[in-house]
C-alpha cells in the first residue's frame, strides 16, 4: 500500500470528527482527519459554549475545539488541514482525492457537517463581507452602535439576534410568518431585550447598497409584506442570515443514500451508511438535534462501528 493508505480516514472536523479520531487513535487505527475548509466546525464560528457537559463555567467554542484537536493528536491522529474533493466508494480500499493528492482508506468516517443557508439573492451575493453575514460571531463587532436586520424564526435567529445586542444599537428580525420556530426560552429571551424589534410576515426581497471609490456598502433591504405584498425600504447598515443549515454532503451524492434534503441516511441505531465500510456521524446525518454534544456521541458510535467493522473484514 502507499503512504497515503490509512485504516480509517476521517473527512471533517468539528466534535463529530475529533472524537471518531480520539476512540480511533485510541483503538490504535492511526485515522488521519481531514478538517476542511472550516477546521474544528461550527463551533469556531461560536462564541460562548454553555451546554458542552464539563464546562462548569462555559468555554468558547474555538478554544473548545483547539482542545479536541490537541487531544486527538496527543494519541497520534494525523491533521490534515485540507479539504476532500473527491471520493470513490464503489470498491475498496476506498479512494479520496484532496485537490491533485490521492488517498485510499479500509474505512471512512464522513462528518463535514452543515453549512448556513442564503436566501439567494444575487445582491444578497453582492453584498456578502460587505455588510452581509451568515455569523454573528464573526463579523457582529464590526457594527458596533450600529442598525442591523437579523433573518430567521428559529433558534439560530434568536441566538444572533441576542448575541448581536452586545455590539449593535439595534436588532431588526424579521420572519416570514406570525409563528416561531424558536424554542419558548429563546423566543422570551429576544422578546425580553429591548434592543430587539420584531417584523413579521416580512420577506427581504432585495439587499440594498452602494459602492464608491471600488468598495461596496450595505445601506438596507426592500421588504416585501407577506400578506398584501406592500414592499417598503428599511435602512440598515448590517444584514444577517439565520434561515437554518444544509448538509455538507454535496461530493457523495451519486454514492451514499441521503433524504431529500441532503442529510446522509445511517441505518437505525448504528452510523452505518449503505456502503459497508463508510460510517456518518454528526449533523451530516442529523437534521433534528444539531448539538454539540450529539455530534461527539455519534462520532463515538462511527468510531466503534468502523473499529468492529475493520475487525470483521479481518478475522
């Protein structure tokens, strides 16, 4: 074999990955991880992590996943920060491409996560980095004292529409209907803080700016009335997008047996896909929970799967 085989290869980071590779390193299967174009998850892009169980005081979430890598290191996983564009699951060993570098494994562990979803305007387009944002987190320190419209009905939107009252004078969110999706503490919470305003039945049908001297700003949106279809311009000089994730899961269609948004299909009770050999853990495969904390417990049950999966093709 070259030396680009490994017994098990871990594609993305994030809790999922990091503790497939800590039970993995641990059974000594020496996995390599792939982390990805968002090394360590979404986590990095959260601040204040308070329902990780261990965390008396919280911790945030970069820190929290600099942690997981340092420990999976500690027993020999190999970090790869690079991202897998390819893969080949008809025969094995199984065949990954990252870019021009080939790689073959016994056995895969799939946990790219999700991604944030855009309302897909072309000036939503436009205008992101300049005045659009799919992270609170990141980018809500550069609108201190500043107007800022928050998108969304569920708990994400709440989160950063409260997360966004540290920095912004003040919070617009606006959803599509009267109804939440948001759980009632996250819901009472943004209602509860007077930098929030809320705008139901309203659609964003434009993102608005300018651009002068090469450099674009975001000035406000077009909202459109759900009900009457009334459309009015509200000034804004920040926009945030919180409409919910998509699965990460776009180079194994064809392959792997996924439901009709994208999330990959694991038989019940276990993390394995249809393809014997290739195990999904974490939001990849989880449209419901999206925690933290299920995340790293399906990266343990992907971890214990390939290990009695790699010992059965064995013996």
């Amino acid at each position: 074999m070259s030396d680009n085989h490994y017994k098990v290869i871990i594609i993305g980071s994030g809790p999922a990955g990091f503790t497939a590779a800590l039970y993995n390193a641990r059974a000594n299967l020496n996995p390599v991880i792939f982390e990805g174009i968002q090394p360590g998850g979404q986590l990095t892009i959260t601040t204040e992590v308070d329902n990780y169980p261990g965390f008396e005081n919280g911790i945030q979430g970069p820190e929290l996943m600099d942690i997981m890598r340092k420990q999976v290191q500690r027993f020999g996983t190999k970090t790869i920060f690079n991202e897998i564009t390819e893969v080949d699951f008809s025969k094995r060993p199984f065949k990954l491409k990252s870019y021009d570098d080939e790689y073959t494994a016994d056995a895969v562990i799939i946990s790219t996560g999700a991604s944030a979803m855009l309302l897909g305007l072309q000036s939503e387009k436009e205008y992101m980095g300049h005045g659009v944002s799919a992270c609170a987190t990141c980018d809500g320190f550069f609108f201190k004292d500043q107007i800022v419209l928050v998108v969304g009905g569920g708990d994400t939107a709440m989160e950063e529409a409260t997360y966004l009252t540290n920095h912004a004078k003040e919070v617009h969110l606006v959803h599509r209907r009267e109804g939440f999706r948001a759980s009632k503490i996250m819901l009472d919470k943004a209602k509860k803080n007077p930098k929030i305003f809320f705008h139901t039945n309203k659609v964003i049908k434009e993102v608005l700016g300018k651009e002068e001297n090469g450099k674009k700003t975001l000035t406000g949106v077009m909202l459109e009335d759900t009900k009457d279809h009334s459309t009015e311009e509200f000034k804004a000089d920040g926009l945030f997008i919180a409409i919910g994730h998509k699965p990460n899961t776009n180079i194994f269609k064809g392959q792997l047996e996924m439901d009709e948004l994208g999330y990959l299909n694991v038989k019940p009770g276990s993390t394995h896909t249809n393809i014997e050999g290739v195990f999904a853990a974490g939001d990849v495969a989880d449209s419901k929970y999206r925690q933290a904390v299920t995340a790293a417990g399906t990266g343990c049950m992907a971890a214990i799967d390939a290990e009695r999966w790699l010992e059965a093709q064995e013996g």
